[in-house]
C-alpha cells in the first residue's frame, strides 16, 4: 500500500489533510483518504503521520507493505513494533473466538 500525492490544506473553516492511496490487491484508482480538522487545530507544515494508525491494520490485513511518501513522527514510526505485536495478538484472540464457536 502506498500514501503518495499527499496534500496539505487550510481553508477558512478546516483544513485538510490527503493522500493518495495506491493497492497491489485491490483497484484503488483514483482514491484519496483524508482528514480534516477545525484550522485552529491544524499542524502548518506537512506532516503525514496520521496516515500510519490510519492504514496500518488495513496494509496489514492485506497483507501488503505500507509506504508513505511524506514526514512521519519519529515517535509514532518507534511504536510501529508495538503496535504491529498488539494487532497480531488481537486478531489472534478474535480469530479464535470466531473458530471456537
């Protein structure tokens, strides 16, 4: 999964954070996913770190390599081992309540 094209944007009201979302496993052609956010709240430089805890467990479900093409937090991208472990362990728990019954 690839987050490229990544977009920056303050408005009057909010401002808008989006990126392309590219897939080996499924036709995301032309799809964007973005967040948006009241302006006072607004970081005013680019930063795509809300795209990792966003994409992560859908890049990992399918199984695909996550690749964002912009500045991530150093802090989040340290966490990324932890937070991989911890949704391997709660999909392991779900999946075995779902085999159980």
């Amino acid at each position: 999964m690839l987050v490229d094209d990544i977009r920056f944007e303050a408005r009057d009201e909010h401002a808008e954070l989006s990126g392309r979302i590219t897939m080996d496993r499924l036709d995301t052609e032309g799809l964007r996913i973005w967040f948006r956010a009241p302006t006072q709240y607004a970081i005013r430089e680019l930063d795509a770190s809300p795209f990792l805890p966003g994409l992560l467990v859908t890049a990992m479900w399918w199984n695909e390599k996550l690749v964002i093409d912009g500045p991530v937090s150093a802090r989040l991208l340290a966490s990324v081992d932890q937070a991989i472990a911890d949704v391997d362990l709660a999909l392991g728990h779900l999946l075995q309540a779902c085999e159980e019954s």
